[in-house]
C-alpha cells in the first residue's frame, strides 16, 4: 500500500517536473529567438521552407477534399430544408473557424512535426548535437530556435491556404456539380461571417502553430539517443500535439464565445 | 547557391501564397452589410414589436444600405421598443413622413428596417423622429391570426 502511494507519488511529481521543464524549454526558445531572426533569417528561411513550402501538396489536397465534403453534407441536409443556399454559410464557418485551424494542425504535426522531431532526435543519437557544444556552439540556438519559428511562421499561412483551398472545394461541389446559385453561395457566407469570425480562426492558427512546433522540437531534443527512442519521440509527438490541438481547440472556443 | 536560391524562391512562393490566402479570407468571405460612413445622423422610431432585429442590422431603402442601427432598447413609459438609426449624412432628404418597417431577409436571413418614402417636402435630420413604423412580423402571431380567421370563417 505505501509502495503504491509512493509510485503515484512519484508518477505525480514527474508529470509536474516534465510539463515545469517543458515551459523553462519554452523561456529559452523565445529568449533566442530575436538573436537568431536578427543575425541568421536564412536559417528560418529554410525551415519556413521545410516545414512550410514542403507541406503544401497535403494541405491543399486534403483542403480541397474537406471542403468537398462539407459542401456536399451541406447541401444535403439543408436541402432537406429548403436552405441549399445557406452552404456557402456552413462551410465558410465550419473551416474558418475549426476545421481549418484543426485539421491543419494535424496534418501539420504528421507532416512536419514528424520531421522535425525524427531529425533532431537523430541529430542526437549521432552526437551532432555534442559536437556543437564541443564547438561552442550552442545547439539550441542554431537548431531548435530556427525550426521553432520556421513552424511558427508557416501554421497560419498554411491554415489560410486549407480554408481558401477548401472554400474553392466546395463551391466546385456545390456550385458546379450540385447547382446552387453562385450568387447566393457568395452573399449568404458574406452575411454571415464576421471578422471576429476569422480573428478566432487566425487565433487558433498561430496557438496551434507555436504548440505543434514546441512540441516537436521538444520531443526530438529530449528522444532517448537510440534508433528506438526517435521512434518512439517521432510516435509521441503526433500524439501528444493531437490531443494538445484539440484541448486547446475546445478552451479557445469557449473563452471566445 | 543554386540549392539556397530554389529554396528562396520556393519560400518567397509559399509565403505569397499564404498571406494572399488571409488577404481572400478576410475581404471575400466577411462584409455582405458593410457600412462606413464618415458623417451619419441619428433618427429615432418606435415599433410595437422589433423581433430580433438587433444593433448593426442594416437600414435599407429601395434594397440599397444607408445606414445601421446602433441602439434598440425599451421604453417603460410607452411600453413601445425604441430603435435608433444612423444614416449616412449624403441622404438627407428622406422625406419625413417616410416609413420604417422591419423586414427579413429571405427565408432563414437576419432582419433590417426598410424604409419607405413618403410625400413630405421635410426632410428627416439629425434627432427626428420616424412616426409611421411597421412592426416585424412574428410567426406565432401570424398563425394565430389566421387559425381565428379560418374558425369564424368555418361558422358563417
């Protein structure tokens, strides 16, 4: 009975330790970060690439199915009631304001955050990481700093392009194959959405944004140096960034309201 | 350098893309009602019942945005709804004896007021008041109305 109490005594104060160190990590990435903006953007630029530019085959892909789908679950059950017109309202919302930020962050953390975390983890495992230090220089800095901000730049951009690419989804669903009047598309979603609307959503982007790339970047710097331990570091960042997105998701959404 | 320059330019390419995706969802997607005037002025109505018309709701004459309204609130004494307008000051010669009536926008749309012409060589300015107002149409209402139509129509 003690044995146990101890162990959750134990299990308890390691969870407080772990998510303490994960804030103090947070500190010194931000506490680099104008340094390296500042004196190396090509380092940022890069990732921004990585991260980024890379990503944009899935997200467009995977936007433009989105917004399919809703157009074409829109229409059906509105159509039910007479109100095809008011797609255009349904999907504007629905991707503005959570699927967008959402699905991107998880598409984010499978596409990018994988990579970053498996990379630095390997960066460690083959001692690349020592050997800066070994050459006074500082691998937080010149690492994890600039695929932070890479990450933290690219999320919103990314979550506007999957809202547009899943705007033009549905109108080509449900404009061109389901024949809703264009024009009612069009104004209905302008009556209805509001710019405090996309504030939310461009919120939500760049929260999602800084988790999913801490994270990763976590993850990969702590990985056990074994084959192992970065695959088990990449596993746990997919996990841990889906459930973080999606709690975060549901308490900005209510403090919004 | 040829590898930094590709990467540059893919970047450069993504970032373009990205910012002009926020530049589309801001302007195309928001804004149906916008309305910004730099010179408005206020007029008051009174409406026996206002639904849910509510504040930033549109004032429209002949379909056309003139103005918003800013304030809708009760007045205790005449028991009546009070509902202030403003309207953009390069309309100042609605005749006024115009009306105001609370209309909906489609079937599912939000309500606006519609105003209504009228034949008065006065004009409606700053602190006037709209005397002849239209109350919105409520749904439970109408059925009522018509069930007592159809019941005394069933006796005669």
């Amino acid at each position: 009975m003690k044995g146990l109490l101890r162990d959750i005594y134990n299990n308890v104060l390691e969870f407080v330790r772990t998510f303490g160190a994960f804030q103090l990590f947070f500190l010194r990435i931000i506490r680099h970060s104008p340094r390296i903006v500042l004196r190396r953007p090509g380092l940022v630029i890069k990732q921004i690439h990585n991260t980024g530019a890379l990503s944009l085959v899935i997200i467009m892909v995977c936007g433009f199915f989105v917004g399919g789908v809703l157009g074409l679950q829109g229409y059906s059950n509105l159509a039910r009631f007479n109100a095809e017109d008011s797609v255009g309202t349904v999907v504007a919302l629905a991707l503005i304001k959570e699927l967008g930020p959402v699905i991107t962050a998880l598409l984010f953390a499978g596409r990018a955050g994988t990579a970053l975390s498996s990379e630095i983890g390997l960066m460690k495992a083959t001692d690349q990481l020592s050997a800066m230090e070994m050459m006074a220089v500082n691998p937080v800095r010149r690492v994890l700093v600039p695929r932070f901000l890479g990450g933290v730049v690219a999320m919103p951009l990314l979550v506007a392009i999957f809202t547009c690419t899943g705007l033009f989804g549905a109108h080509v669903v449900a404009v061109d194959l389901l024949s809703v009047d264009v024009g009612a598309f069009w104004q209905q979603m302008q009556l209805s959405v509001d710019i405090k609307d996309i504030r939310e959503g461009v919120l939500k982007s760049f929260v999602f944004g800084i988790v999913a790339s801490l994270l990763a970047v976590w993850e990969g710097y702590n990985a056990i140096p074994t084959a192992e331990g970065v695959g088990r570091a990449t596993t746990r960042t997919v996990v841990i960034t889906a459930i973080s997105v999606l709690i975060l998701d549901f308490m900005i959404t209510a403090v919004m309201l | 350098m040829q590898q930094t320059r590709s990467v540059e330019i893919g970047t450069g390419l993504f970032v373009l893309l990205g910012m002009s995706a926020l530049f589309f969802m801001t302007t195309q997607t928001t804004g149906g009602e916008k309305f910004s005037a730099s010179e408005t002025f206020e007029v008051e109505a009174s409406f026996e019942n206002v639904g849910s018309l509510k504040p930033r709701a549109p004032v429209s004459m002949s379909g056309v945005t003139i103005g918003r309204v800013t304030d809708v609130t009760f007045d205790p004494v005449a028991l009546e709804a009070r509902v202030t307008l403003i309207i953009d000051s390069q309309y100042d010669q609605i005749p006024d004896d115009s009306d105001a009536s609370i209309l909906t926008a489609g079937l599912l749309g939000s309500q606006y007021i519609g105003l209504q012409a009228g034949g008065s060589d006065t004009f409606l300015e700053n602190g006037s008041e709209i005397y002849f107002t239209q109350s919105a149409i409520v749904l439970e209402n109408l059925i009522g109305k018509f069930l007592v139509s159809s019941g005394s129509g069933g006796d005669e």
